[in-house]
C-alpha cells in the first residue's frame, strides 16, 4: 500500500519530499558535528543557509514558481539551481578558508625554522662555553 501510495503521489510532489527530507538531514548532520566539535560554527553557517534555502523552497513553492517563471526553469531544475548556487557558495567559503590556514601554516613553518637555527646556535654557545670552563678547571686540578 505504501508504494501505490508513493506512485499515485505527483511526481513534484515526490521531489519537494525528498529535498525537504535531504535538508533536514543537512541541518541535522550540520547541527550535530557543531555539538560533537567537529565542524566550527563559521564553516557551518553556509551549510545551514543552504539546508534552510531548500528547505524554504519545498515548504513554499510558490517562491520556486516566481524564481521558474523568471527563468523558465522546471520545477526540478530550479530546486537543484538553488542548491547548486549556495553548495558553490560553501565550496568557495572553503577555497577561502583553506588559502587562509595555509598561509598561516607556511608562516608558522617559518617561525620554527627560525627558531630552531636560533636554538642549535645557542646551544653550541653553551658548549663552547661549557667546554672553556671545564677546561679552565681541569689546568687548574693539574697545578
């Protein structure tokens, strides 16, 4: 009974069902890898704009009627245009981000290397130094 009540559902039905439940389940994904610290809170904001905007789209489809009669899309098309544009969005939020943290990386690498040249170079001051003073002490012993 459940799949003649599925065939008999209209097709954009169907596919307003099914986008609301995959955004649902962006926003619970989303929510909970925030909660578990997984996913920092500025990385999440675009996922769940993106959840939120489909999720918009299938609870009023009249929004998606205009944005089809401005375009003359498809209903289909126009859901899986909307997604498409903010899951970009995210993908270049993280093109962003991850130009950032190397950047940051490289200059961090940086800063080790200087200093680790800085500390080798102390420590052979300090040996030499070492070395002079035990060897003051030990022409010293011998008298």
């Amino acid at each position: 009974e459940v799949i003649k009540f599925v065939i008999a559902t209209e097709y954009l039905t169907r596919v307003r069902v099914i986008m609301g439940m995959v955004s649902l389940l962006v926003l619970y994904i989303t929510f909970e890898s925030i909660r578990r610290t997984h996913l920092q809170e500025k990385y999440a904001l675009l996922w769940v704009a993106t959840a939120l905007i489909i999720l918009i789209s299938v609870l009023f489809p009249n929004a998606v009627a205009l944005f089809r009669a401005v375009t003359g899309m498809e209903y289909a098309t126009a859901i899986a245009t909307v997604s498409f544009t903010f899951l970009v969005m995210v993908a270049f939020h993280f093109s962003i981000s991850m130009s950032a943290m190397q950047s940051k990386q490289s200059k961090v690498a940086q800063r080790v290397a200087i200093i680790e040249a800085r500390l080798q170079k102390m420590e052979a001051l300090l040996l030499e130094k070492e070395g002079k003073s035990s060897g003051d002490n030990a022409g010293e012993q011998k008298k």
